[in-house]
C-alpha cells in the first residue's frame, strides 16, 4: 500500500492522542496511521500514514477537522 507524509501547522494535541490514533484500525478510506513525528511546544505534527490514495487521506483528516499542510506520497529504501 502506499504511504504518505503530511503535516500540521498550529495544532494542539498531547501524546495520549497521538497514541490512541496508533492504535486504531483501518478506517472507512482505508487509511492507517503508522507513525508521528511531532513537537507539541511548536505545534507541528507529522504523520506517516498507509493509504490507498491522497484523497483517502484528506478525507481522513477531514473526519477529525484536521487541516493538512502538506501531503506527499513517499516511498521506503
């Protein structure tokens, strides 16, 4: 499956909300959160996410209010 990077400007979120996301299944747009990367003082999250397309990953965020600065298809080495 693909995967994807997207950011998060001015976002205020712990940990424990970062965590839970991790652990939750496959959603509806086929899209699973595999890791974070973030700085909680400055409010800039990234994700690394499987999914099937950019789309199914807007529509995630969309789901949450969560507004992507950025997204990009990546790929492993």
């Amino acid at each position: 499956m693909p995967k994807f990077l997207d950011s998060h400007a001015k976002i205020q979120v712990d940990e424990t909300i970062l965590k839970t996301a991790m652990e939750q299944p496959i959603d509806e747009f086929g899209v699973k959160v595999e890791k974070f990367f973030y700085n909680i003082e400055a409010g800039v999250i990234f994700c690394i996410l499987d999914a099937p397309n950019k789309e199914a990953v807007v529509k995630h965020h969309e789901k949450y209010k969560v507004k992507c600065e950025i997204i990009y298809e990546i790929k492993e080495i």
